[in-house]
C-alpha cells in the first residue's frame, strides 16, 4: 500500500470501539432474538482480558493468568449481559414492570434496562446486605426498592411467587434470556485468546454466570471457534459455600455480600458444568477473598469487588493443582466502587492525616 493511501486510510479509519453496538448486535445469530426484538443496550459487552502477571508469578509452571473484568460493564457488572437480553425481551411482550431479588448488582442493572426500556423496575433486597455503591445505582436508577427483613433466598421466593401471580417480568437468572445473554463472555474470551482457556475460575452465587459460561464455551466448541473445552473452577465464600458443602445454607455469611446466598437456583445446571467440565468447586475464607482483591489493587491497578476476588483466591487456593504451562481466566464479575465501605477498610495505604499545608511538613510525611 502506498503511504498516501495508509495515511488516507488512517485518518478515515474510525477507533474499533465506536463500531460496538452492544453484545446482542455482535452476537446475534446465537441470541434468541429477531428483527422485531426492540434492542434495550447500553453498549455492554466487549470488556478487557487482562494478563495478571502478579498471580501467575506467584503460581510459577509456565502459566498464564488472565482477568476476564466485566466489572467494566455499564452498571459496573456482568449482570448487565444478561440484562440487556432479558429486558430487550420483556419489552418486546410488552411488559411493563420487572421485578428482581438481589444482593445488589442485579438491582442495579435490573433498573438500569428497565428504565432504557420505559418499564417500572421493583427491586427486593435484603435489608443492611447490599453494598453502599450498588444500592446508590439503584437509586438513581429510579428503582422501586423493597428492603427485606430476610436474606437474598428469602427475596428470591417472594419475587418468584410475585411474578406467577402478577403481570410483572422476574429478571433473574432463572429467566432463561439471562444466561443467553451473560454467555457471551465465554465467546469474547476464546476471541480474544483464539481458543477456551484451560481453566475458567468464577464466583459462584446463584450459580447463573457459571451456568452461562459453560453454555457458551460449549457452543464454541461444537462450532469449531475454539480447540478445547476449559475446565470450570467454581468458587464460593466458606461462609456461605452451599454448592461445596453439598446442602443449603439458612444463614450465609461473607464479606463478599454479593454471593452471600445458601441455595441457589441454578444448582443443577451448575453441578452438571462441573461434571461436564471435569470442573471442581472449592470455597475460599474472606481472608483468602480479602488478600485476592489487595494484590489485584495494588500489584495490577485492578479494582474489583470482594465477590470477583474469590475467583483469584481460589486460583491461588488451588495453585498446587494448575498444570504446567497452562491458560487460566479468572472471571471478574464486578467493579471494585460497588463496595467502598470494603475498600476503606481492607487496605494497606498509608494515608497520613492532619498534614500542614507547607511543603516541609509534606517532605517529612513522604520520608524524605
Ligand atoms: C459481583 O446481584 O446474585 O453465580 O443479586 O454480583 O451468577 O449468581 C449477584 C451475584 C458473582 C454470582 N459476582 O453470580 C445479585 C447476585 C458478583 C455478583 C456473583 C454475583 P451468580
């Protein structure tokens, strides 16, 4: 090509992002929709695989470490993939209100759609469990907030009974447009890594975004775009780890608010990834949670919730256990300035206060 040409070229050549039309657009022959879904986006999808070298060193065998950060999403989360499936959908039945239970992320996204797509969005909560930045979204968002005396589980029975009584949409992950919807990451990660990794470690709360994973690698796989199956790594909090234990948990307790639920809906679809998969489900303490989500911060400049961090502590948890010279995503689910209470209190900053505005004072602070 002649360097006029290139140059032409150059300067008519628009940056990649502004041909992104949101992940139905880019994905629709695998999607349930049609020329007469109305598309309710808000250009979610298309969210960075980044290497973490810092995790990979302290793993060592040749291994590469990914972080899949859909904390990039518009709401700050993957729930946005499934959301704007599911709300694309119930505006093309004609829905008019949607109703969710949630520990926060789903509000969020939930009333985010739903207002794009002229819809009333009910959102039940447990009381005093979601945190400050998801429940900040959700008002802005204009959602109608139900906070509940009770835990997540409990929100989610009510919702389901609601919305089989009530002309009124239930977008949570048992509304299968979600999963559709939310699958899609696994298609981004073979693009971005021309293949499926050899391990995909993920969060684990209603086991939904497991479930959507394995969907799409599968999918992948059985249409040639990708050489290999990964094996799906579950992760839950210990307090609250149902799908490891092997039986409901009443009381869920984790710092990770975001996963704190004891009897996930998606259980059976998530056992059998992990049966399909030659997958293994594991629990990892909050300590393990907290020390994932410091090194993420201050080795990566990676800021994700104490939720998404479970994924990396349960690499690191299982690092005995990685093969040499293996590929591993870590999926991070959501963006760390949903949980500033967490972030103000689990650091290890030096934040000096009450510091005289001149410059000697600065320079003795700095150690200089
Ligand atoms: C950051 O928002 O259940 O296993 O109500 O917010 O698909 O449930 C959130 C779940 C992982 C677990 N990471 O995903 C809700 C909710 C983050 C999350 C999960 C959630 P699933």
């Amino acid at each position: 090509m002649s360097f006029s040409k290139k140059l032409k070229q150059f300067f008519t050549s628009k940056p990649k992002n502004n041909n992104w039309d949101g992940l139905i657009e880019a994905y629709k022959p695998w999607l349930p929709v049609t020329k007469k879904t109305p598309i309710i986006t808000l250009k979610e999808g298309a969210t960075p695989l980044i290497e973490i070298k810092s995790i990979a060193n302290r793993i060592g065998k040749g291994v590469k470490v990914y972080a899949k950060y859909d904390g990039l999403n518009p709401t700050g989360s993957f729930k946005d993939r499934g959301m704007t499936m599911a709300i694309s959908k119930a505006k093309e039945d004609g829905c008019e209100a949607v109703i969710c239970a949630s520990t926060g992320n789903t509000s969020a996204s939930a009333a985010a759609y739903a207002k794009r797509g002229g819809m009333r969005a009910f959102v039940v909560i447990p009381d005093g469990y979601v945190a400050q930045g998801k429940l900040a979204q959700a008002l802005v968002y204009g959602a109608e907030i139900l906070a509940i005396k009770g835990n997540f589980d409990k929100a989610l029975d009510i919702v389901r009974e609601l919305s089989n009584k009530y002309p009124i949409t239930l977008v949570n992950s048992v509304n299968p447009y979600r999963l559709q919807g939310q699958k899609t990451a696994a298609f981004e990660i073979i693009e971005n890594l021309g293949n499926a990794p050899d391990w995909l470690c993920i969060p684990m709360g209603n086991a939904g975004n497991i479930t959507a994973y394995w969907m799409g690698f599968e999918e992948y796989f059985y249409a040639n775009k990708s050489k290999q199956l990964p094996r799906m790594m579950g992760f839950q909090a210990s307090g609250s780890a149902p799908l490891v234990e092997g039986k409901s948990i009443s009381n869920p307790e984790t710092i990770a608010t975001a996963i704190r639920i004891g009897n996930p809906v998606n259980k059976e679809k998530a056992l059998l990834a992990r049966e399909s998969s030659k997958g293994k489900f594991s629990s990892v303490t909050d300590l393990e949670i907290i020390n994932a989500y410091k090194i993420l911060g201050k080795e990566e400049g990676i800021f994700c919730e104490p939720a998404s961090a479970a994924s990396v502590a349960g690499l690191l948890k299982l690092k005995n256990d990685v093969p040499k010279n293996s590929t591993i995503v870590c999926v991070l689910t959501g963006n760390g300035l949903k949980d500033p209470d967490c972030a103000i209190n689990n650091n290890d900053s030096i934040f000096h206060t009450d510091v005289e505005p001149d410059m000697n004072s600065i320079i003795k602070k700095m150690g200089f």
